[in-house]
C-alpha cells in the first residue's frame, strides 16, 4: 500500500493481524479479495499504483478490461497492442497485482497457458480454479 492505493498484492501468503490493523488500506484489500471470492461478478474498485515499463502498464490495463467469465489468447491481445505474444506473456508474470489486474483470464490459444511464471504445479491450477470460479470452464 501507498497513499491508499495498492501497489502489489500475495495472495498465497496468509496476512497477519497486525498487517490488517496498522497498515491503512489492508483491510479493504482483504475484503475486496473476499468478496471476489465469494461472487467473481464483483468488481474490484481499488486504486492501483502500478509500477513497470510503459509497455507492462498497457497489457495491464488491457488485462483490466478483460471481463470476468471472459478470456482472452496472449495472441489476441498481442494483436490489440501490437505486440508479440511471448512479450504479453512476460508482462503477466510480471504482474504485481494478480486477481485485481485479472491476468488469469489471458490463455493460450493450445490450452490454458501459464500462470505467475509457470507452465505446470500449483500456480496453474489456481489459474484454473479461478477460471471455473468464474464460470469459464
């Protein structure tokens, strides 16, 4: 968090009490991902400090206007910016806000792609949890 906005999130690693009460902003970050989680319809109405190169910031707001229950190839939206492929695909490893800034919803036009770095093990499967959450498998 910075000046209310959110800069970064993990959603693999339990948060603490303390990080809850004495960091401003932490506790509307928990409950936006709570509420995701309980209905993916809900929308997060977060402000994001975003931070990576001119190109990452404009897949990230591509990514923003993928809808829920919607996925779009790393292809298509390569086409979109004019880009390639691998380079989208780079730009959501990157990502530092996964969930909010809705990476998990791009897929390869073979399957379902990568997830946070990895082609396989458990970051793919919460890739795909969060497509089933999401009526899209």
């Amino acid at each position: 968090m910075s000046q209310d906005r959110v800069k970064g999130i993990d959603y693999l690693t339990p948060v603490q009490q303390e990080y809850r009460q004495n960091i401003p902003g932490v506790s509307r970050v928990i409950d936006a991902i709570q509420a995701y989680l309980q209905d993916p319809q809900r929308a997060f109405k977060l402000e994001l400090q975003l931070k990576g190169t001119p190109f990452q910031l404009r897949v990230w707001k591509l990514l923003q206007e993928i809808p829920c229950g919607s996925t779009m190839t790393y292809g298509e939206l390569a086409e979109k910016i004019g880009s390639g492929a691998r380079a989208i695909g780079n730009a959501c490893r990157a990502n530092p806000c996964p969930l909010i800034v809705p990476c998990h919803r791009v897929i390869a036009t073979s399957g379902l792609g990568g997830f946070a770095g990895e082609r396989g093990g458990e970051k793919l499967e919460i890739k795909r949890w969060l497509l089933r959450h999401e009526g899209v498998l």
